[in-house]
C-alpha cells in the first residue's frame, strides 16, 4: 500500500495569488543579487587597482554571496520540485 502526499494548493484561499506574490519574490531577489554582483564586481575591480585589498577582499566576498543567493533563487522552484520528489518516494 502506497500513500502519495504532495501540497494540496487548491485548500488555500487565495493560491493564484500566493503564486504571483512568491513569484514577484524570486524575480525581485534575482534582480537584487544581479545588481550586488555588478556592483561588487565594479567595486573588486576598483580596489584591486588601486592597492587597497581589503575593500577588494570585502567587495569579492560579497560576490560570492550575491552568487550563492542568485543560485538558490533561481533554482529554488526546481529544489522544491526535487525535494517533493524525494519525498514521495520514501
């Protein structure tokens, strides 16, 4: 005997509208780390120049986790997707 759970959507009241809320959300925060990595990539660039590696050091931390925020973003619908998958199957 298999028992099948997935998110029933349909039971909340308002779905159509926590889909386009939740997908404003991702588009926004997209949109947010791709303007930090311009920013941070301009500011790295800037500082190594010019000598000053701790501002540099600071500029390509703040790369890496404006990357690592556009990557979960991005892939955050696919994660879930899997996870769900997963689940079923256990």
């Amino acid at each position: 005997m298999t028992t099948v759970v997935y998110p029933d959507l349909g039971a909340v009241a308002s779905a159509a509208q926590l889909r386009e809320i939740v997908g404003a959300l991702l588009m926004t925060s997209l949109v947010v780390a791709v303007l930090v990595v311009v920013a941070c990539a301009a500011t790295w660039a800037i500082a190594s120049g010019t000598g000053n590696y701790r501002v540099a050091t600071r500029a390509r931390l703040g790369m890496v986790v404006a990357c690592g925020t556009a990557l979960l973003a991005g892939a955050g619908s696919a994660i879930v997707n899997f996870l769900l998958q997963v689940g079923a199957t256990i």
